[in-house]
C-alpha cells in the first residue's frame, strides 16, 4: 500500500451528535432492574462509544463520519413517572410493525416504569383527529404475532401546527414515530416545530420501509420477509412456467424507487432468468432488448421466468396526460402497474412473432401478501433491539435522531441525515454483478 493510500485510513472522524434536552439527570432505574443486567450491574454507553458508518480500507475523497453508539446510559433525562409516551406508525404496512409498537410499550413500563403510554392512531392525521389510545403490556401482548399495524395507518394528513398543537395538548413528552422517508421527512418538521416553541419532548424516528430504500442504516425492519415471502411467488410463477409450453411466469414485487426485494429474492431463488428494476432501465424490442432475450432463453429451455419490481419500466409505459399528473395522498407520482403492462406486451409480442404457437404468462402479484404478514423470526429480533435502541436514547434525553443498524451496531442518526438519505441499488457494485452472473440477462445498454 503507498503512502497516501495509508494516510486515508487515517483521515479525521467527524462525530455526528445528535441533540440533547437540558432536562435535569437522574439515575437511571436499570442501576436496580432485577432482570436486566445477570451481574447485578448494568452496562452502560458513553460519549466515547462510536459506531464507524465507513469501515472498508478503500481510499476515499468522501469524509468518515461515526455516530453515538446506542443503548443505556448511566444518566437519564426524564422522571419515568412524568413521561406520557406516544408511539404513531405512518404510511403503508410492513412486516414488524406491530412488533416495533409491542417493544416499545412493553420496554417503557417494564425497564423503565413508564405509566402512560398511548398510541396515536390512523397516522399523522390521528394526533388531530381521533383521541389517543391508552396501551399497556397486557393489551399489546400478542401484537408480534399479527401482521399490519393495530394502531392503524395512513398517508398524508400532515398538518405541523395541528399535530404539535395536539402534542402540547395531550402533555406528550415522548413521540416515537414509525414510517418511511415520507415520514421521516415529517418529523423533522414536527421536530423543528417542537424546538421552535422550547418544548421538552423527545422526538425519535424508527425508519420502516418494506423496499428498503431508507439510507445509511443497514437495513430496514421488514425487509428479510418481504424477501422470504417474494420466494414463495417465485417459486410458484416457475412451477407455472415451467408447466407449459412457452411458459413465462412474471411476478410483479415491490420496490418503487429501489429493486433491493427483487435484487435479493432473484440471488436467493436461483429460478429467476431476468430480474428488471427501477435503477436499470431495459427496453423490449430490438438487439439486447427483453424480447430477444426471452426468445432465446424459451427456445433453450422452454420456460422463463421475469422478475420486476413496481418502479421499473415508468418511463417506457405510456401515460395519458391526466395519468401523468396523478398524485397520491403524500405527494408521490402514482405508479402504472408494471406488471400488467408487461404481460400484455409479452402477449402481443408473441402472437406477432410466432402466430400460432402455444403461448402463456403467468402474472403474479404478492404485493399486499408480502407486506400484510407478520414479521420472520430474524426481522422479530431486529425490531426488538429498534425498539430498545429507541427508548434507550430518549430515557437519556437524546432527540431528533433515528436508531438503527450500522455496520451491525445499533447507532444514533441525526434525523435530518436520515430523512434526505436514500439506499438505491448499486447496479455496478459486486451485487448487480451477482444477480447478472446467475441470470445471464442482457445488460440493456443499446450498442
């Protein structure tokens, strides 16, 4: 290794710190929690515990940044008998969230005694609009066990000064809320607000998005089984194809704006012969094109089967002029269903280039199977360790942050950092070449 090459793994690390109410210390309860710690003394993390976000020996131009290690501190900030917690989840569903909402209720009494704890229901718009709910250990017991989200959800109805409004009503000193980039986003505007008028209310995020598209965490909650759900409709569009003559199994999967599901259900599979995603475009006629692709591959095999994620392919479908303008409820352009699209040119395609011939597309979609679905054992245990993570982090009078996983350490992330973060596909990373090496599917770079 050269010289300058050692002096960048040297380069300074920039901590970035999260805020910090100045609330008066107390000692934390876990110093006498008889369960928590089998040494009869409880472990604690300091200012000098760091989790590294670059840990690779790769120069780079790019600044290394570290972020306060999460978990227990031996100082809080907030009398557990004056805290009124509120927990709201935003957005579509997931597998875990109500795992995420269960550890967080069940954590809060039983570490640290918390009496009051609500839930916000029906999103953003439920602080304005509905009165909270009152949760406990009992009630949320079995809440891991059921998918989607018991507090209800929804998207939009973001109105900053209702929602603060209705913090400062309701004396919440503890928002824990649970959503994606959208509302991330929200928070840090219902963050902000609360700062702006000198609240001491606590303010976390913990970042769900089936696609995982979140940015600098590792991975988003929900996501390994949303990957171990897509394998069942994989496997079920092969046995389709494979079953006739010309066969071509399609399943449609999420992923709007990044193609991770498809990515890993495609590496994990080993039957998906083409995997399309929104970080690549493809075009279907012509040299290199799907089509020519699909021709061989049915010639060489008899059957194939297309994977393609719902943001793939928007640019190529055609919009009418209202269809262009559609929006959802938070704003995002709404998306034409690829998958239908896609199984109608591969029928026209066929029937002009061999008429006659026997022909079948399988279309499966397993969209609101996969997100409607209770957690895996492994996203169970990551959304337990979230949900620690979090309470531990406002108990100690930490705000404005996101938990989650760096580099496998469970970290404090500035909200901001998250909130403008992404996590699209690196489609000239080893990964992408993996997925091409396994499928053999043409590049789409027209030549």
């Amino acid at each position: 290794m050269a010289d300058n090459d050692i002096s960048e793994l040297f380069k300074p690390i920039f901590l970035k710190e999260v805020p910090h109410l100045n609330l008066q210390s107390h000692p934390n309860p876990l110093d006498h929690h008889p369960y928590f710690n089998t040494h009869k003394q409880a472990f604690y993390f300091t200012q000098s515990d760091l989790v590294l976000r670059q840990i690779d020996n790769h120069p780079s131009p790019s600044p290394r940044f570290a972020y306060l290690r999460a978990g227990p501190r031996k100082l809080i900030s907030f009398q557990p008998s004056d805290v009124r917690a509120a927990i709201v989840t935003c957005g579509g569903l997931c597998p875990g969230l109500n795992t995420v909402i269960r550890e967080l209720v069940v954590s809060l009494s039983n570490l640290y005694s918390v009496p009051h704890i609500f839930g916000i229901t029906a999103g953003y718009r439920g602080f304005y609009s509905t009165h909270p709910l009152p949760l406990s250990p009992n009630l949320v017991r079995h809440w891991h066990t059921m998918g989607g989200t018991l507090l209800q959800t929804s998207r939009g109805g973001f109105d900053l000064h209702k929602i603060v409004d209705a913090i400062q009503h309701h004396a919440f000193n503890q928002v824990y809320i649970i959503g994606g980039d959208g509302t991330m986003r929200g928070a840090v505007k219902i963050f902000d607000e609360i700062r702006h008028r000198k609240m001491n209310v606590a303010v976390v995020g913990i970042p769900k998005t089936v696609d995982n598209d979140v940015g600098i965490i590792d991975r988003s909650f929900g996501f390994q089984t949303a990957v171990e759900m897509a394998q069942q409709a994989i496997s079920a569009a092969h046995v389709e194809a494979e079953s006739a003559v010309n066969g071509i199994g399609l399943v449609k999967l999420m992923g709007r704006s990044t193609g991770h599901i498809a990515l890993h259900a495609t590496l994990s599979s080993r039957d998906v012969d083409c995997c399309l995603i929104p970080e690549l475009d493809f075009y279907l006629e012509g040299e290199g094109g799907l089509f020519q692709f699909l021709n061989q591959r049915l010639k060489e095999n008899g059957h194939a089967v297309l994977v393609v994620a719902e943001g793939a392919g928007q640019d190529i479908i055609p919009r009418t002029d209202s269809q262009k303008q559609e929006r959802d409820e938070s704003g995002n352009m709404v998306f034409l269903d690829v998958g239908v699209w896609l199984k109608s040119e591969l029928n026209k395609w066929w029937a002009r280039e061999h008429p006659g011939e026997l022909f079948t597309v399988k279309y499966i979609d397993p969209t609101y199977m996969i997100r409607a679905v209770h957690a895996n054992a492994t996203d169970n245990l990551y959304c337990t360790l979230l949900a620690h993570s979090a309470i531990h982090g406002v108990m100690a009078g930490y705000t404005g942050f996101v938990t989650g996983p760096i580099n496998g350490n469970y970290a404090y992330i500035p909200l901001e950092d998250v909130a403008l973060a992404s996590n699209p596909v690196d489609t000239k990373d080893h990964k992408w070449s993996w997925v091409r090496s396994v499928t053999n599917q043409p590049d789409f770079v027209r030549r």
